[in-house]
C-alpha cells in the first residue's frame, strides 16, 4: 500500500512537472495560432519576396533622409591625415593617438604626423597577458566557476580597449613615431595573434591554479608566471617587431624646415617633444540608467596591472556636449566613442537615427529608448573616434564631424557625420581636458566611486 502510494505521488509530481513544461512550449494550439496571424495576402508575399532576395538595410534606407545633411561644419579643427587601423580592434588606441597627434602637429607646425600604433599595442599585449595570470593566481583560491574566475578565462585577452589604456601604456612606455616602429601585417590583422595568445593564457591559468591546488609557493607560481611572459614576448617580437628602447630621430615642418637629429628613448619623446599632460584629461559618461553626476569605476579595468581602472562621471547629455563644444571651439580634438553600428550609412558616412526604417519595412515596432538598449546589453560602446567638429545654428549643435580611423576612402573622406539626435541616442563616453569642465562637475571625480564589475552592461571595449 505505501508503495502504492509512492507511486501515485510521483505520477502526480510528473504530471504536474510535464503540464507545466508543455504550457510554456509552443503547442499545436499556440502554433495555430501564430500561423493564423501572418495573412500572406499579396502585400506580405511582395515584402516577402523583397526580403529574402536582398539585403535588408537596403530596403529599409530612408532615401528622404540620404540628402537631408550637408557636409559643412561651422566649427571646425584641422587634421593631417586619416588613419587606418585596418583589420584589429585597435580603434581605442588610434583614437586616443590621434586626440595627442592633433597638439603635436599644431604645436610643431607639421604637415604630417602619425604616433606608432604598433610600439603602444606590444606593450599593451604584453600587459594584459600579465594582468590576466596574475588575476588567475589573486583568485586561486575561488572555484572555476566563480563568476570573476569564469570571466576571465572568456576574457583572457583582447586587442580592444578604451582611453584608460592610452594613459597607462603612454606613461609607463612612452611613444615613438611611426617611422621608428611601422606597421606590420600582424599589427594590421591581429585575430590569429591574439587567439595564439589567448590559448597560451588559458592553458597557462588552468596550469597555474593546478599548481595552486597542489599546495606550490607563491615564489613558484610567479616564476611560473614569468615564463609564460617571456614566451608571449617572443610570440610578440616574431609577429609585431621589436620595440626600440632608443632611436634618432628628426620632423620637417610644413615650411620646410629640417629640425636636427636628436636621440630619445621612447620616454624622453613623450616628455620632450610631445609634451602632454594625460593626467588632465577626464573621461565622462552618458549611461541614463544609472543616476547621474556620480564617479564610477569599472573593476579590473586596465590595460597594466600597476595601472588604473577605467573611471568616468555619469552626466547627461546636454553637460557632455557642453563640455565637447567649449573643447571644440578651443581647437582641442575629443577621444570620443559610441555605438557605430546603430543606424550607420557607412557609404555616405553618416550616422542618423532615421537613415533607416527596419519598422516600416516589416511591420513590426522597435521601440526601447536608450535605458532599455543599455539594461538588455542591445547597445554599448562598440568603437572610439576623434570628435573635430560641431555645426551649430542659434549655439545650438546640429551636427558633429569624426575623424575615423577605417582609411581615407571610408565614410566622407576618412570621417563619419552624426547628427545632434544621433548623438545623443548613441554616444557613450567622451574624454575631455579639464580645462573645459566646471568646478562643479570636476568636484565630482574627488568621490569614492561606485565599483561595477567587468561584465556590468556598460563594461565594453572599442574595437
């Protein structure tokens, strides 16, 4: 009898489990249903047809919208020579380059002028690859499932970043010109580098914390450690060049003058002849879902394990772009960056929210406002750039000029045109030189900042 009823409970219990299970999957009665609402009358087989025979931004292209924007600027600082960071995710570091190179080319009166991309990311590759490993020993102790441990190991490396990097690797290693350093097809194309690299890093943190579990000294994991670097550093020099530790080197002014030969070091350049003080630039967010005039830090956010995590003050808006005018009108080019891909007429170069109408071609509404986008991860930072121009009517902006770095044949003539709207739907973080921000709002970044995790919505790197 008590087996019985045993049995009864457990028919009970699976019953309740299955009907529960069958409710929320898509039954006959639902798909019906479903089916039932698509009409396929004549104007749902043309779209149809439209649809799958070509591609969707295509059809759903604003042709009302493609002439609506001209190209002038009223307000404008000029720019020597768009880059190309072709195929990496090195977009942060050209951005932040090219906000320096502007001073050095006014300030030396130069014609031409490009920073080395590839000295910077060597030692921003190296660096990270430290912080990776020893983040892997700092969290031994925790289980291979633990939310910061399992992050790590899905973010080993990245050849992303953001203006925090600039700064850290800028500092501590200095810059040289590109000359010094070039370019080479592995700085230029960097998937299979870094996925080389990113093997060697998690195989070398599964081992490390193997070595941990068995009980082997701190001293033993650090050596451990530091051979997995000087491996990384020769995967590094084979694929990127060997960084100088000093060269000789001279410019020619836009006049023609030859200045004489001087020797530097990567850091008596950046001190000597560049001249630019990182420390009094301020990053500045625009995050509508978390409560503004606030500090925020984003944990383990940094490009050198002796560096700084990424901070910014939350503002709205309308602060920001005060703040990227004042800087405009003062001829000081902004690290600016934003959502690039969210509604980008890449042939025309511009970056309009209405240069495409996804809801009138299917029938369908896309409605989440900018909070909503940033709390279901459908909208982050994705791309850095250099903001060099406003077009304003009455002080008001109308439009906004930035010098990309995806070549002189992308976009307008090397840059991409965002109108006000845009801007503001789409634009996340801008850095500026605190000479342009108030008291008020500098007082800000004297706070205890707010601590998010790396994985936060709002943690994403420019590529």
């Amino acid at each position: 009898m008590k087996k019985l009823f045993i049995i009864l409970i457990a028919s009970i219990i699976y019953f309740n489990v299955n009907a529960q299970n069958n409710s929320a999957g898509i039954s006959s009665e639902t798909l019906r249903e479903i089916q039932k609402s698509y009409r396929n009358n004549s104007n749902d087989k043309a779209v149809g047809n439209a649809i799958s025979g070509n591609e969707i931004k295509k059809l759903a292209l604003n042709r009302q919208n493609v002439a609506a924007n001209d190209t002038y600027f009223s307000n404008r600082i000029s720019s020597k020579g768009i880059s190309d960071q072709k195929s990496s995710g090195r977009c942060w570091l050209f951005t932040g380059l090219n906000v320096i190179r502007a001073k050095v080319i006014s300030k030396y009166n130069l014609s031409q002028f490009q920073f080395s991309q590839n000295y910077s990311f060597f030692w921003d590759q190296l660096e990270k690859s430290n912080l990776f490993l020893q983040e892997i020993i700092e969290t031994k102790d925790k289980a291979l499932d633990d939310k910061k441990v399992d992050w790590l190991f899905k973010n080993p490396i990245g050849d992303g970043g953001q203006w925090t990097g600039v700064v850290n690797i800028t500092q501590k290693y200095g810059l040289v010109p590109s000359d010094v350093m070039p370019e080479t097809k592995n700085a230029e194309s960097t998937s299979v580098m870094s996925s080389l690299i990113g093997y060697k890093l998690r195989e070398s943190g599964l081992q490390l914390r193997d070595m941990a579990a068995k009980g082997q000294k701190m001293a033993d994991l650090t050596a451990k450690k530091k051979e997995v670097l000087t491996e990384i550093y020769k995967i590094l020099i084979y694929c990127l060049g060997e960084p100088p530790s000093e060269f000789n080197w001279r410019y020619k002014s836009a006049d023609g003058k030859i200045s004489e030969v001087k020797k530097y070091t990567p850091l008596s350049f950046f001190k000597e002849f560049v001249a630019v003080n990182l420390n009094d630039y301020t990053m500045f967010m625009n995050d509508p879902s978390r409560p503004y005039f606030q500090l925020y830090e984003i944990e383990n956010d940094r490009h050198t394990y002796d560096g700084n995590n990424w901070k910014y003050i939350n503002l709205p808006v309308e602060e920001i772009k005060k703040i990227a005018i004042a800087s405009i009108l003062d001829t000081a080019a902004l690290y600016f960056s934003c959502d690039v891909g969210k509604q980008l007429n890449s042939e025309k170069g511009l970056l309009d929210v209405n240069n495409y109408d996804y809801g009138s071609l299917f029938g369908v509404k896309f409605s989440m406002n900018k909070t909503q986008r940033i709390q279901s991860f459908e909208s982050s930072s994705s791309h850095g750039m250099t903001l060099v121009a406003v077009d304003l009517a009455n002080g008001k902006p109308v439009k906004w000029l930035l010098e990309n770095s995806w070549g002189s044949s992308a976009g307008f003539e090397g840059h991409l045109i965002m109108t006000d709207q845009w801007f503001e739907e789409y634009m996340f973080r801008l850095v500026a030189n605190k000479k342009y921000v108030t008291a008020d709002i500098l007082k800000i970044s004297e706070l205890k900042p707010i601590v998010l995790p790396p994985w936060d919505p709002m943690f994403s790197e420019e590529l």
